[in-house]
C-alpha cells in the first residue's frame, strides 16, 4: 500500500491560480497546467469521451487510474469538480472529502462513492486504506489537503506534472512548508513536450 500525491504544477511552483471558487474551479491564469490533459486518450475514456492521444503522457494518466484504489480530497477540490465530472466521474474507487460539514454518502456510477469526512486527515486516509485494498490511496488535492498530508509525513510518493508554464501567482504546494526534513529520491523522469513528469519516494 503506497500513499501518493499526483500534481500539475507550473515551472515557478504553482498548483491553481489566483481566486479560487466555485465559479472558477481553477483559478484565473491556471488553464497551462491542465491543457496537457484534455486531449489524452486515457483521460478523455474516462469522460465517456472517444478519441485523443495516446501517447507516454496518456500511459501516465491509465497508470494513476490502474493503480489507484481510493482517493481523499479537499472539500473545495470536491466543490469545484462536482458538476464537470458529472454522473460517472472518472475516479470510479472511493473518494474520501475532507470537511468541517457534515454531508450523506453520495454514491456515483462507475463504482465512484464520495464520502464526508469529518474528524480529520488520520481518519480519512485509514478509511481510504481500507477502501482501497491492495491499490494506493492518492491524496488528490487541492493544496491545503496534500500539503497538510505532506508535513504530517504520510506520503509516501510525490509526482508532480511540471508543465512548461510561468503562472507568476497563484496557490503554492510546497513554499513554507515543514516537512521535518525528509529526504527523498528521484524514482522515475519522463520528459514529453507537454509536461516534465518527476516521481519521488520520501526515503524517511
Ligand atoms: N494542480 C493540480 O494537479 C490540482 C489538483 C487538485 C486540485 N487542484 C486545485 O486546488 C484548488 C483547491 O485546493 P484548496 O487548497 O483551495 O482546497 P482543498 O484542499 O481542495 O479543500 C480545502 C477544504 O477542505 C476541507 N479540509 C481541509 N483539511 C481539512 C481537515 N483537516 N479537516 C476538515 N476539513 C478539511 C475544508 O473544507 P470545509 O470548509 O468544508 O471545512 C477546507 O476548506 C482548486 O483550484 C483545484 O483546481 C489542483
């Protein structure tokens, strides 16, 4: 059982633009991170949608939904997402949100179950543990959700998406953040002329 975190972020560290909300899920100037997504072949079967590339970038995107068995997620990832991801969002695992306000189990098509989290990030990733069976638990997001996860030291793998990108503003995922000096090691580098994959294991 593995605990991943799995990010786009910009060259100069951003992970979503300036003024998040529900009307603008990603924040102004965020669209560069995600454009790489949209037209993988991977992503867009996922959305019920045919076509697209298959490229490495693609095979990256089949291998987080393959190896994934349960995912948390902040309350504001959660909000932002709800009404693009429809019906059959494309998680199709059990997706434990993080939140202060108490909310019913809402089950999806697809095998896609989020449930609502109240009493913290300890409870939350031991109830994706336990979903997720032998596949990881991956700490979806937003930045406040995995940075918490981060500096608690309970995740073990780290792959950023770094797209050739400057937003210049924005919400950060790893200025200021205290992670008691764990050390880390590159496992795997995958260059594509959309985005820099880099995956790291936290070795203590
Ligand atoms: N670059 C990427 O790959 C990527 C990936 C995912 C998301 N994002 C972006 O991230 C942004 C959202 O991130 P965010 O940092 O603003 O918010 P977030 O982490 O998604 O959600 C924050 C909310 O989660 C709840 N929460 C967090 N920790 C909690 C705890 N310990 N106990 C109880 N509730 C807790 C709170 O909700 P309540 O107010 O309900 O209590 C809090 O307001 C969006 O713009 C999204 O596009 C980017």
């Amino acid at each position: 059982m593995t605990v991943t975190a799995d990010l786009a972020m910009s060259l100069d560290g951003f992970v979503a633009g300036t003024d998040v909300s529900l009307d603008n899920p990603g924040g102004d100037g965020a669209e560069p991170l995600f454009e790489w997504i949209h037209n993988l072949a991977s992503w867009r079967e996922r959305q019920g949608l045919s076509g697209g590339e298959e490229n490495r970038d693609s095979e990256l995107m089949r291998e987080w939904f393959d190896v994934t068995g349960a995912v948390v997620m902040g309350r504001m990832m959660y909000d932002t997402g709800e009404e693009f991801w429809g019906d059959n969002p494309p998680f199709r695992t059990p997706v434990f949100v993080l939140t202060h306000r108490p909310r019913r189990t809402l089950v999806k098509q697809g095998g896609t179950v989020f449930t609502f989290v109240t009493d913290g990030i300890h409870s939350a990733l031991d109830q994706a543990k336990a979903a997720a069976g032998e596949r990881n638990v991956d700490i979806a997001g937003g930045a406040s959700t995995v940075r918490q996860y981060l500096a608690a030291g309970l995740i073990d793998e780290l792959q950023l998406h770094v797209v050739p990108a400057l937003l210049g503003e924005g919400v950060r995922l790893l200025g200021g953040l205290d992670t008691g000096r764990r050390t880390l090691e590159v496992v795997r580098v995958v260059d594509t002329p959309l985005a820099t994959h880099l995956k790291y294991r936290f070795t203590r």
